[in-house]
C-alpha cells in the first residue's frame, strides 16, 4: 500500500536526520519541508500540529509529533 508521508524538518536537527535514514532504509518515499527555509511552511506545520518543533510527520493526515517509532511503523503498516 502507499502513503503519503510529509516529513518536516529543520538543516540543524539531529532526529530530523535519523527519521530520514529511518524512512530511507525501509524504502519509504516521502516529501520534506524544510521549515527553517520557509517561515510560510513553518506556519503551516503549526496549524496543522500546534507544535513548534520538528520533527513532524503527516502520514496520510495523520499528524506524527517527534520521531515515535512505533507510531509511524503502525501508521506505515510495517507492524
């Protein structure tokens, strides 16, 4: 089955990175945001979230706060 993931993320955060490499290895296509490029896509992730910090994920609308393993797996079907 395919997802639609949206990763938002920041140059400079760490767990942005590691989310990436996670969603990279298990062959998991996504779209990311840099938000520190574009206070415009910052301001939507917070209305979507509420949430200020990255990183966030929207997997088929559902919103994902962090890097939350078991959540994205569930959402991703990888359970």
């Amino acid at each position: 089955m395919s997802h639609s993931v949206t990763l938002y993320t920041a140059e400079a955060c760490s767990w942005c990175a590691s989310v990436k490499e996670y969603l990279q290895a298990r062959e998991i296509d996504f779209e990311e945001i840099d938000v520190s490029a574009d206070p415009t896509l910052a301001e939507e992730m917070v209305q979507k979230t509420g949430q200020m910090g990255v990183p966030v994920l929207d997997i088929d609308g559902n919103m994902v706060i962090g890097f939350n393993k078991s959540e994205i797996d569930q959402l991703l079907d990888l359970v």
